[in-house]
C-alpha cells in the first residue's frame, strides 16, 4: 500500500518544485526528478518529512520543528555539491550564453510546507544549457534490427552510483541525512527511493516500475531500501523498420500475384 500511495503523490509532482500538489503527508519518499519539457529542463531533489507521522509517535511541535530544521541543513549539504559540479562544469569551458545565475537558476533548499516535504530544484533555460552542464559520451548504441528498430541505453539507477571517495553509495548517503537529523528520537525511516524523468518524448520507452502522462511523459523508477543498490534503468526508442517493411511487402506483393498465376494456369489446364 506503500508504493501505491506514493505512486499517486507522484501523479502531479515534479512539474516545477518536485513535490506533489497532494502528496500525502505520511509517505517516505527520496525523489530526484528530471524533468524535459521540450524548451526548459528542471532537476529536483526532495525527501519527505512525514510531520503526520512525527506527531503521531508522539513528537512535540518543538521536535518536529528541531527535526526539519536539521533535514533542511542535511539536504543544503547535497544542495551545495550540485552548486559546485555546476561552477565547476562552468569553469571548465567557460560560456557567457550558460552562465550560472543567467541560464541556470538555483532555489534555496527550504521546507516546503504544503506538500511536506524538503528540497531544492535547478532550472536550466533550455536544453542546450543542461547538456553544457551534462555532456554525454560520443559512444553509440548499436541499435537491434528487425521488423522493429531499437536502440536503448541502460545505466546505474541514480542512487546507486558509488562515489569512491566517501565510500558510500548515493543512496546511503542520503539516507544518512534522515538518521542524523532523527539522531535522539525514537523514529526509524524506511524511505523509498524514486526517480523520476519526465520528458516531452512520446517515443521514448523504459523499463520503469510507473509510466503515467500528463503535461509530460513519466517513467519513474522506485526502489525500496534492498533493491536501490545494484539497480540500473533502460531507456529505448522503437521505430518501425521501413526498408525491411517495404521489402517484405514487395515479396508478399510478388508472392500473391505468382500465386494467382499459378491457380489461373491450374484452372486453364483443368478446363482443357
């Protein structure tokens, strides 16, 4: 029932600040979104905080205050490593037109109090901008021919990456950021992780365990705690072969007319 609930909180999230418009309050969740509209791209990071869940273990107003406060400085840790990558990435190869603070914005981590939950986004102005900050390897994928064209891309579930010089994985690093901030309390979190790519590609496919469309295309990945770690995802993109498809239509073309002429000369010497 876990799942489910969280798999309708994330029907409306994602769109602008990675949270649910009605997210329900009791649910445990690590989102990280991408979201491609087409012109614009968001990414998101967001951990619930359950504050229904607090009160009902009997936590105080003052608790729960003293709680979130320590998930907002946990998370603005992660918030300040993906602020340097982007300065790095910058620094890099310097470009006026993808300056920081110009075609990227980065809102402060806070706690957003209607959906319940704490995090930050990074808005790219286009495209061009999240690829200058995310290049990609110039490695094709060897498409799989057919009837059918496929060509698919599978890599670590984004969690699951491990960052060598921690010693930890992503995913446990971050749930490391709910166990400090709980640190004194009597409260064990079990969150699921979720990812989520939202984009504006129709044809693109995936393995995800959720598929749901609304302005976008979602393909959204959750993992609870025993499955994150060695997961992986697979994004493809089918297309009809058309040169296999004309072909095999020409050669049924040929075979209905030799199978016509065969049953008129069948019927000629029958007649004789």
């Amino acid at each position: 029932m876990k799942k489910i609930a969280l798999f309708m909180m994330i029907l409306t999230c994602c769109m602008f600040f990675g949270c649910g418009k009605s997210s329900p309050l009791s649910n445990e969740f690590i989102l990280l979104s991408i979201s491609d509209s087409g012109t614009y791209v968001t990414q998101a990071l967001y951990f619930s905080v359950g504050t229904n869940k607090l009160k009902n273990q009997g936590l105080s107003e003052e608790q729960i205050a003293a709680f979130k406060n320590k998930l907002i400085k946990n998370v603005n840790m992660f918030h300040d490593e993906f602020y340097i990558s982007l300065i790095l990435a910058y620094n890099s190869n310097p470009n006026p037109l993808y300056q920081i603070g110009k075609a990227v914005a980065v809102t402060q981590t806070a706690y957003n109090e209607e959906n319940d939950c704490v995090g930050f986004t990074i808005l790219f102005k286009d495209k061009a901008t999240w690829s200058f900050y995310h290049p990609t390897s110039n490695e094709e994928v060897e498409p799989n021919f057919g009837f059918m064209i496929t060509a698919s891309s599978t890599g670590n579930f984004p969690f699951a990456e491990n960052i060598s010089s921690l010693n930890k994985t992503v995913g446990q690093r971050y749930m490391d950021a709910y166990t400090n901030a709980l640190e004194g309390l009597e409260i064990v979190y079990s969150p699921d992780f979720v990812y989520d790519y939202a984009t504006s590609n129709r044809a693109l496919k995936s393995d995800s365990n959720y598929y749901l469309e609304d302005q976008l295309y979602h393909h959204i990945w959750l993992k609870n705690q025993n499955e994150y770690k060695d997961s992986t995802i697979t994004l493809y993109i089918s297309q009809p072969n058309r040169g296999l498809w004309m072909l095999t239509f020409v050669l049924a073309t040929f075979a209905a007319f030799g199978l016509y002429y065969l049953v008129i000369q069948i019927k000629k010497r029958k007649i004789k």
